[in-house]
C-alpha cells in the first residue's frame, strides 16, 4: 500500500521507514518502545496478563486456519504475514513482507484496539448485573418491611426507577467510532470528536458543526466502517497525530493501560468479524 508524504507530497510504500525524497517518518511506524518482533509481541501479550488466545482470538507465530481469528506468522519464504480469518472462514491479508517490525505493529495496534472494546464491553455488563439486583433487593425489603412508611416505599421505588432508566440510557448509546460518508466528505468519529479529512489530511471540527450533528442524528446512514481502507480515498486516521492525543500517554508509556484485569471478562462474539480488519 502507498501512503503520502505529509511534508513533500511523495508517495511511498507504508512499508519503509520514512519518505525515500525527504526522509521525514513514516508516521505509520511509531513503535519506538513497544515489540518489534514476534517474539518480543509473545511478551508483550504474556506481560498484559491477557487471556489464553483461544479465547482472545489472537495467535501470534501461528498461522492459524480456523474462522475467527487474528495472527501474525513468519511463512516457508520469510516473509511475515499479518491475517485476519473472518467468520465464514475466508482470510483478509492485512499485510505479507520481509518487515517484522512493521507487521508486529500492524497487530499490535489492532490487538490494543480490540482489548479497549473488550473493557469497554466488560463494564457495560457489570453495569448491567448489578441493575438486575435492585428490583429484587427492593422488593425483598418491602415484603420484610410492610411497617414502612408509604413516602419510604415510594422513594425506594423512585430510585430503583431512576438506576434502570440511567442505564437503559447510556445502554441506548452504542459506540459510534468510524469512518462516515456526507456527501462527497469523509469524516472520523472518535469518541464524540469529530474530524474532517481534508484534501490530504484530517482536520478536527467541532461537534456542534452541522455535518457532526447531522450525522449524529441518524449515524446508520452515513456509516461506512469502524476501520479504514483504501476505498475511503483518504488516508488512516490512526496514522495521525489525533490518534496519539488519544491512545498514548505523555511519557509514552501507556501499556499499562491494556493490562487485563481479574474482573474483565472477554467475549470474542463482540468482536467484528466481517470486515477485513
């Protein structure tokens, strides 16, 4: 895949380094602290205390045949190859080709965006459970307690009303991370940060803009997908500095943010398996 240089304007192949005329980076690579190799990727999930990639769907050095599944392996001709096998079993090379570096990356990045949507799935069902025992740890003390005072019962009432509805609520709001097509524009949507991709680059917009609030008003209508490709004719807006604001830390050392912890919970069926990445 080419990519364009954001200071010269020359095109290059996102598998190099930095641009071959002017020899700025490569914003694509930008793991300067993290794996580089598959192996170092193996310590890297063993240090994260993640999930057996039974259950994660991640396979790293395995070239894994099965439907669901994502991987990074070096093949008979030492080449590494990054793949995702999609739920009717058909395979999405994301990337073949003799930098382990960057192929590493390339699953690393998408190992870390999947362990954000498990955590976030996570907390959406603890929040969940622990709405399902008020009805009844309400209703057990009222059936205990029939001396209660009429207004005590109505308030225990209330607030068991306004707990479920509260989370109904936030329930209601999925999230709508991705790519959007108005018109002939593409626009990002990251957690409520809206972004413009302008001629050759992305340019942040306010929310309350009329495109933003329009397609925030019915987001099934210009949705395209959650991750980029080559068809949007623009260029991936986890290349860019935005997406540093967001996913790394001051220091740049935020991996201790993907550690998994004793409570999460990981369900690979709410993982995208139809798309190519």
């Amino acid at each position: 895949m080419k990519i364009k240089c954001d200071y010269c304007g020359n095109t290059y192949e996102d598998t190099l380094h930095a641009c071959p005329d002017c020899s700025a980076p490569n914003p694509s690579h930008k793991n300067e602290k993290g794996p580089k190799t598959i192996e170092e990727l193996k310590k890297w999930y063993k240090d994260r205390k993640l999930p057996a990639p039974e259950v994660t769907r991640f396979f790293i050095g395995v070239d894994y045949k099965k439907p669901k599944a994502f991987g990074i392996y070096k093949d008979d001709n030492g080449d590494f190859v990054v793949y995702k096998n999609k739920a009717d079993g058909s395979r999405a090379v994301r990337y073949k080709g003799a930098d382990e570096e960057y192929a590493v990356n390339e699953l690393l990045q998408r190992l870390k965006d999947e362990i954000v949507h498990q955590k976030n799935c996570s907390g959406r069902k603890k929040s969940t459970s622990v709405t399902r025992s008020v009805p009844s740890s309400t209703s057990s003390t009222t059936k205990n307690n029939r001396s209660l005072p009429l207004m005590e019962i109505i308030s225990i009432s209330i607030a068991a009303f306004c707990i479920l509805f509260g989370i109904a609520l936030i329930m209601s709001f999925p999230d709508h991370n991705g790519y959007y097509r108005y018109g002939h524009g593409v626009y990002y949507n990251y957690d409520d940060h809206w972004f413009y991709y302008d001629t050759d680059n992305w340019v942040e917009i306010s929310q309350n803009d009329p495109i933003p609030r329009e397609i925030s008003s019915n987001y099934d209508d210009y949705y395209i997908s959650r991750n980029w490709d080559q068809s949007m004719d623009t260029t991936n807006w986890n290349d860019t500095s935005f997406y540093d604001r967001y996913h790394v830390s001051s220091d740049n050392d935020s991996d201790s943010d993907y550690d998994w912890g004793n409570n999460d919970t990981w369900d690979s069926d709410n993982t995208d398996w139809g798309s190519d990445w």
